[in-house]
C-alpha cells in the first residue's frame, strides 16, 4: 500500500498544533466539501483531507501515526509500498469516528476498518435505510417537448455486511421523462437510491434535470430566444422567414424598418411546461454581406448620397 | 421503467429517516433550512427535504458551522448556482450576437 503523508495532505508542517491542524482541516474541507466545490476532484480532494485530519486530530491516533512516518523515515518502504513494522498492531482505533466511509488502504491497514463510521446517513443505531441520491440528468430541449425515454447511468454505492463501503457499482436505469419537464426540476425515484442494510428499504434516487445548452436556442424560464440573422433590405423592407422552432417551421414575419436586436414575440412556442408553454422570441440581427461586389458597393454609395440620416445624432450636444 | 412518486413525512418519520433527534430537525426548520407544509397542529414535510437536510447536516459537521450558518451556505450556494447558469446563458447569448 501507499503512505500517506497527512501533513502534507492538510499543508501544515509535522509538529503544527491541535488548533493549526484544525485550522488547516477547515479551510481546505471549505474549499473542497463536495456540497460546495464543483471541480471534479473535490470528493476525492475532500476525502483525503477528512482522512487525514481524523488521524492527526486524535493524539492517540497521531502517536502511532507518528511513530509510522519515523518508521519510514528511517528507510523502511520509500521505494515500493509500505508495510508497518512486524507485530504492528493499531490501538487507536475502534471509535466510531465520523467519516464519510471510504478512507483508503493504508488507513485501514493502520487503524483498522472499525476505526472510520461508515456513512452519514447510517450513522446512528437502529437506522439502516439506504442513502438517498442525487444525480444529474442532462436533456435536449427536444425532450421536453413531448414524453421520452432516457437511459442513465449512475454510479451506487455498494456495502459489505457489516456496513462497510464497497467500490461503486454502475448501474443503468431507464426513465420515463414527461413532456414539460423543466430545469432544475427532481425527479424521485423510489427505491433506486443506495441499497439498505439488513434488508432495510433502498433509499431514493433523485434526477437533477440540466437542459442542454442548444445550437439555436437560448432558454430564459419558460420562454426561448432565437437569434435571426437578416440582411440589412430584410429589415428596411421586411421580409418572410423561414423559422426554426422546437416542433417545427414556422413562417416569421419581419415587419419593415425593424431594428437590429428587435425581439418578436410567438406565442406559446417556447419550452412546454406542465400546463401550457412559454413563447419564443425572435431576436433580429442584421448582418452585414461579405464585401468585394462592386455592383452592390455602388448601390450603397447611392443610398448614402440620397439617405438623410445620422445614426449618432444622440452625440451631437 | 421507474414511475414517479412523491409523498409526505410527518415529523417523527422525517427524524427516523435522516436519523436526528427531534429537537435538532426543529432547529433546523427554525433556522428556515425546510419547511413543513402544515396540517393542522402536525408538520408535515415533502419527501424531498430529505435530500437537503442530508446535505445540511455533511455541511453541519464536515465544516463545524452552527445551523445558522448552514442555512446561509445553503442559500449563497443556491444563489451562487444560479448566478452562474444566468452568466452562462447571458454570455452565450453575447456570443450569438458578436
């Protein structure tokens, strides 16, 4: 097995303090706790931490930790793996100690598997229901549009036992999503969650849904922007366009003299919802041709003799 | 295929589930953490709320921050979170028109 140098792990130098270790456990469990950090490493981050600060806030526990790191020092398993000496027997250990379960090898090894409580939620006796969970599900806007079927893939916790963490099996559900299901929303499904101990009941798993940014469309609550790009005469002169919407095509009047960045309301085209839908806005984005036609170029120049108008005039006082 | 389902708790099973004392679950509905949904004299709570105290309490113990201070992590994070998504949508839609 690997050492671990919980020193290092928590920043703080080998004869730091009761208070320093603390101070030090705070500040990174803050920066890496899985309910506040989103980088991708935090649990893993955050676990190694909670490891190491249960050994070094403990002077028992320390000690002998102590007494292993001087162990090594002295030359003993730097190269490979490490081993305690023979005869090491942990004494520290058997406390019931809150943690979050998976502690490594070396901390078992070391302080025994009876050292670490297992998870939080079956924490206290008599209670053995397994842990609710909670997962992210990604959808198209085109899923919410009418009922469908996903497949997800999430991973579950498995346990021994005797309540002790396995690695995470992979298990993969099909899931009935309605029509008008929305961002952020929780979908629960029952007995899905972590299995139970003791025959005790499985927890829930609960569905996050994250709608997935769209090539077209951006979503704002209910209602859906487009972007329609239009040629300058389009929108001098109005035009017809030919819009892409959710559930189809739909023909986009552009009335005349519009300005870049108009919105035009169509209403109830936007994202579903449980009882109707919200709108979709067209955003008008006049986009000017590529140049190098000379034709087109002397067409300009007429406008801009014949054209009496001054876009800045605002800066004129 | 899995269906949907969503029920209450009443107070004592809401403590029996997250496995805390009834004095602490109504600490945390105090500090306004959940919300029951009331039924006459009795609380009544969303199944859902489960879920959140789970995650309450990992912040409770993990972060040593008293209940008060769980209930502001919990809403700054939620604020946070959707700050972030409006500043992603906002700047994709920029990018749309640039």
């Amino acid at each position: 097995m690997d050492f671990k140098d919980y020193y290092q792990i928590l920043g703080v130098e080998p004869n730091a303090d009761d208070k320093a270790v603390k101070a030090a456990y705070r500040r990174l469990a803050r920066k890496y706790h899985p309910d506040v950090s989103k980088d991708d490493n935090a649990e893993a981050r955050f676990k190694e931490v909670a490891e190491a600060y249960q050994v070094l806030k403990d002077s028992a526990k320390r000690a002998e930790y102590d007494q292993l790191r001087q162990y090594r020092a002295s030359g003993h398993g730097t190269g490979g793996g490490f081993e305690p000496p023979p005869g090491w027997r942990p004494s520290a250990g058997g406390d019931a100690a809150t943690g979050h379960g998976d502690f490594s090898d070396f901390f078992e090894n070391l302080f025994g598997a009876g050292a670490q409580g297992f998870s939080w939620n079956a924490g206290a006796a008599g209670r053995h229901r397994g842990e609710d969970l909670e997962v992210e599900l990604p959808l198209f806007l085109e899923d919410t549009v009418s009922d469908t079927s996903k497949q997800i893939r999430f991973a579950l916790p498995q346990y021994d036992a005797r309540g002790r963490r396995l690695a995470d099996r992979e298990k993969t559900l099909n899931v009935k999503i309605p029509a008008g299901t929305g961002d952020n929303e929780r979908i629960r499904l029952k007995g899905q969650g972590a299995p139970g101990l003791d025959d005790a009941p499985a927890g829930d798993l609960y569905l996050r849904v994250r709608l997935v940014p769209h090539p077209l469309f951006d979503v704002d609550g209910h209602d859906l922007i487009i972007t329609v790009p239009v040629a300058p005469w389009e929108a001098a002169l109005g035009a017809k366009v030919d819009l892409p919407t959710l559930t189809g095509r739909l023909s986009l009047t552009v009335p005349a003299h519009s300005q870049s960045g108009r919105r035009l309301r169509l209403k109830g085209k936007g994202l579903p919802t449980k009882g109707g839908a919200g709108d979709l806005y067209a955003v008008l984005k006049v986009v000017m041709p590529e140049g190098g036609d000379e034709s087109a170029d002397a067409l300009w120049r007429q406008l801009a003799e014949q054209a009496d108008f001054n876009p800045r005039a605002d800066w004129e006082h | 295929m899995s269906s949907w389902q969503n029920g209450t708790l009443t107070l004592s099973e809401l403590c029996h589930r997250v496995a805390l004392p009834r004095t602490t679950v109504v600490e945390i509905v105090e500090v306004g953490i959940i919300e029951p949904v009331r039924h006459g004299n009795d609380w009544h709570f969303d199944e859902q709320v489960v879920l959140l105290v789970t995650r309450a309490c990992r912040l409770h113990q993990d972060l040593g921050i008293d209940w008060n201070g769980v209930a502001l992590a919990l809403e700054l994070l939620e604020e946070v979170a959707s700050l972030r998504q409006e500043n992603q949508r906002l700047r994709q839609r920029l990018q749309r028109f640039s």
